[in-house]
C-alpha cells in the first residue's frame, strides 16, 4: 500500500504486520529505509514493530535502501518486505470493489 510520511507508511504496515504475525510463512521481517537510519530507528511505530517481534523467534533485518531504489523511490521512503499466508479482509475485499467498478 502507498502512503505518505514515513509515520503514516510505517503505522500502515505494522499494522499489517500485526494482523498476519502468526501467518509468516518466514520468519524474517526485512526493512529498508532511504535515508538516515536513525530517523527509522527512533520511529514509534518502527519500536512498535521491534516490540511486536520480541520472543517470537523473528529475525527483523534492518538496512539502508540502495542506491538505486532511494533515488527511484525518494528520499524517505520506507520498504518492508515479508512473506504470510493471505487473508481475507471483508473491508479490504469492499475497498478493492469499490475501486476497481466503473
């Protein structure tokens, strides 16, 4: 999903993250941010997402973003990549058939 400012992006996606945590089909969460780290690092909803995978056996790797995708994608932006079995979201499910009729 898209969103705009690193809070609002990062709140969306571990707010993602919270409703499929039991549903990693890996146990790796991987994060990537273009910019200076310590604005991710410092992020509430980033300590969030360190908080939510405590104990549960989920390595959460943390890098810069390339080059290449912070100059594509902007200074800023945030990528978090994870692998979960899908689920079904009735409003997600409305949203998409809103968006999609003509």
């Amino acid at each position: 999903s898209k969103a705009r400012g690193i809070d609002l992006a990062i709140d969306k996606v571990v707010a993602d993250i919270e409703l499929n945590i039991d549903k990693l089909l890996s146990p790796f969460i991987c994060v990537s941010y273009a910019g200076d780290m310590d604005v991710l690092l410092n992020n509430p909803a980033y300590l969030r997402l360190v908080d939510l995978v405590k104990g549960k056996r989920i390595k959460l790797v943390v890098t810069p973003m390339c080059v290449a995708g912070g100059i594509v994608l902007g200074l800023g932006c945030v990528s978090v990549a994870y692998a979960a079995r899908a689920s079904f979201n009735e409003e997600a499910n409305k949203e998409l058939k809103n968006s999609t009729s003509v």
